[in-house]
C-alpha cells in the first residue's frame, strides 16, 4: 500500500441507481493494487446546484459545502469516474460535482468507467471534454460497459454484477497499471 489515494466516483445519485454495483464491483477488482482506491459517493457528498457567486478557477468560496468539497478533492492524487450514459451524455450531477472546483482537478490523472444498454459510449466524447477542459491528466484507457435486459431484474438492479462486468475487468486492470505508471516520480 502506498500512500496515494485515487477516488472511485460515483457518478449517479437517483434512488434506485446501480451505479454503487458497477463502482463497488470496481472497487474489489483494485483493492490489492498498491494505490488506495476509495469510493466517493456524489449522493453523499449532497452538493446543491451550483451556488458559488464566483467561477471556481478563481478560487474564493463562499460556501462551507464548496470548502468541503474542496477539501476532499484535493485529498485525493487521481480519479476514475463511474457513470451511466444518460440521454447520449452523463449525469448532470456529475457535471454540477465538476463544476464546483478547478484546481482540484488540474493535472491529476483521470479516467473513467461508462455503462449502459450502449456502453455508454455516445457520453464518452462529451464527458472526455470536460476532462480535458478541466485540465485533467487523462489516461490512455476507459471503460465502454455493456449493461443488457438480461443482467438486471425487474426492478433493474444488476443480478450478478461481477459476471456482467467480466468483460472489462482486463481493461480495469489495464487502468490501475497506467495509474501506477502516472504516479511514479520522474527522474
Ligand atoms: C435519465 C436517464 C437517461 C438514460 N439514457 C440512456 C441512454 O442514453 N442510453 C442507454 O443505453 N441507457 C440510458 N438509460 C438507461 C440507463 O442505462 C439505466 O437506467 C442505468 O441503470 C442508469 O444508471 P443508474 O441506475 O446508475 O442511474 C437512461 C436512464 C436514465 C434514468
């Protein structure tokens, strides 16, 4: 175990939601890495929409719930965020927990985990700009998961989470190697 920490976003927040399956299935498969992965749950977090006065490149927030946010994020060296593909993008939840900050996220490695009866493909574009724009260190590998009709129930929660999500569990491992790879100091 090193001392550096990468959150585990998760990136839905509706009752109901399977994203906790997919980012714990997640979490287990990363547990013997060397990095400390965590799970950050935005339902936690509870931000409201975005309510600071100024953008957050500035730097001045006003609000104790901004601070802590803030406080949390900076605790963190790398992010792998994990959300569904909602109407060809991502939840606007994720997008509010992003905006809130700047420096936070600026230069710290990323990447991402994206579901759905698409794979959550069409969001990955759209999402991958944020990234970009947010100045992330984006890694070479994400993850497109395919969630069908046949891996959830009636109530549409996943019924084997690991079996559904055996396909990407190479790509995941794939992800923690490059993360390893973006935290080793250079000479
Ligand atoms: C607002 C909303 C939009 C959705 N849009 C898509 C979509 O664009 N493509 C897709 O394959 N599934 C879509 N779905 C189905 C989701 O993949 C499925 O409900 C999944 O469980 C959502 O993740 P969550 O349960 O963690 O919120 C959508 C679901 C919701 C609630």
């Amino acid at each position: 175990m090193t001392d550096q920490r990468i959150a585990i976003i998760v990136g839905s927040t509706r009752p109901s939601r399977i994203c906790p399956a997919i980012a714990g299935w997640a979490h287990r498969i990363l547990e013997p890495s060397p990095l400390s992965y965590e799970l950050v749950d935005l339902a936690e977090v509870d931000l409201p929409f975005l309510d600071e006065p100024l953008m957050a490149a500035l730097g001045h927030y006003e609000h104790p719930h901004t601070r802590r946010w803030s406080q949390t994020i900076s605790a963190f060296d790398g992010f792998l965020f994990v959300y569904p593909q909602y109407n060809w993008g991502y939840p606007g939840v994720l997008k509010n927990a992003l905006d809130f900050l700047f420096t936070e996220w600026n230069g710290r490695p990323a990447t991402f985990l994206t579901y759905g009866g698409h794979n959550g493909s069409a969001s990955v574009e759209p999402f991958t700009r944020v990234l970009t724009s947010l100045r992330m260190n984006l890694l070479e590998t994400h993850i497109e998961a395919h969630i069908g009709r046949s891996d959830v129930n009636q109530q549409w929660q996943l019924i084997d989470p690991a079996t559904t999500l055996e396909p990407v569990r190479g790509r995941l491992l794939e992800i923690d190697r490059q993360f390893r790879a973006a935290m080793e100091p250079t000479a």
